[in-house]
C-alpha cells in the first residue's frame, strides 16, 4: 500500500519536473540566436576598432582638407605637395631643430621691433636626432602668432608640416595704480628660437618658415627664410 501510494504521489512531481525542463530547453532555443548575434556583433566592434587602430591615417577625411588647403597656400611658390608623396603620419624617429631667428632689418640689435620684421636669416644651432616618437597634427588651423613650417625634399615637394606658435611675437600689457591690465600691443623680438620636431628622414633637406597673413578673408603666406638641412 505504502509503494502504491508513494507511486501516486511521484508521478505528479516527475510530471511537473519534466514540463519545466521542456518550458527551459524551449526558452533557451529561443534565445541563442540571440547571444549569438550579439556575439556577432560585439566581435564585429573589437575588429573595426583595432583596424582603426592599427591603420596610422585615422582622419583621411580630415587629413585631405589639410592637404587641400596647403596646395592652395603654397601654390604661389611652386611648392608640389601630394599624398603619396607626404610621409607618413606616425614616425617612430624624430629630428628636433634649433632654429634662430635674426631680424635682418635689424641685425646686431637686441630687443624688440615694432613693426613685424620683413625678412629673418635662419641659422641652425642645433640637430638632435632621438627615439621619440613624432605624430602630425590632424588639423591644419593657422593664425597671425604662429609660423607654419614646411619640410621639403630636393624636389621641392613637401614631406611634413607642422604649425608652431611663432616665438617673435610679444604682447606687451600695462598695469594702473589699481593692478588692472590693458594695452595688448603687439611687438617683436629681433632675435629669438624656434624648436621644429621633423621626421628624421634624409630626403628632407631644406625647411621653410612662414608667417600667416589674415587679408580679413583668408590667409595667405609670408616667407620668412629658407633653411637648407645638412645631411648625415
């Protein structure tokens, strides 16, 4: 009797248990596509990120407008700037330059000018070859207190640019009796030095240094002085 009933009372619970499984191994049918697409999709976004990562042009869009605008810039020197031609953007050895400049109006004067000096003589004091890495700027913006530096080959193609703020100028501000500012004038140092980081690459034998002129509608470009390169 006790078998019997034990039997009666089992089979309700066995029952049960199977519809449950049955219940999960339906829900999990269900969603496994699910995973695996998310899956999919998850593994699609590791590969795009490390192909952006490993392909050194992260901003082709970005790096053609600069290249762009540089023709248009530097088209009254007959400079060729091509993209095949540029270097690449990511260079794992750089060259840094130690550049004086010297207000040729001015020569063997120390202190400052006025007026923005016309023409400089560009004298190496320095050429450093090191393993720091050295990356292009990603947008070309200029303005009048930067010098645009422009790396050329004995073909005059252009190899590299960089803009740097340009260390001639000095704004000059004076204080009143209660310590507030004004003024702003702009004046010039004779003679001054300029840091230029460069791929260290010998097929770029000469530098040129420009000062960028804003005309009220767009910049155009002043030479300041040609720098040829020795090489090693």
């Amino acid at each position: 009797m006790m078998n019997n009933g034990l039997r009666i009372f089992l089979n309700p619970f066995i029952a049960g248990l199977t519809g449950l499984a049955l219940i999960g191994a339906f829900f999990l049918l269900r969603l496994q596509p699910s995973f695996a697409q998310n899956k999919t999709i998850e593994q699609t976004g590791v590969e795009n990120k490390s192909s952006k990562i490993q392909d050194g042009r992260t901003a082709p869009i970005a790096e053609s407008n600069n290249n762009s605008l540089l023709k248009a810039l530097l088209a009254a020197d007959n400079l060729n700037i091509d993209e095949a031609t540029l270097l690449a953007p990511q260079i794992e050895k750089s060259r840094t330059l130690r550049i004086s400049l010297v207000n040729q109006a001015s020569a063997g004067k120390n202190g400052f000018s006025a007026e923005k000096p016309v023409q400089s003589a560009l004298l190496l004091r320095q050429s450093k070859i090191s393993d720091d890495g050295l990356a292009r700027q990603r947008n070309l913006e200029l303005s009048p207190a930067q010098i645009l530096v422009v790396a050329l080959n004995e073909k005059q193609e252009v190899l590299w640019w960089s803009a740097e703020n340009d260390p001639r100028v000095l704004r000059v501000e004076t204080a009143d009796d209660a310590g507030r500012l004004s003024g702003g004038d702009i004046v010039y140092r004779n003679e001054t030095e300029l840091l230029v980081s460069l791929p260290a690459d010998d097929s770029i034998t000469n530098v040129r240094l420009y000062h960028p002129n804003w005309d009220g509608e767009k910049f155009q470009l002043e030479l300041i002085g040609n720098l040829s390169l020795p090489q090693r």
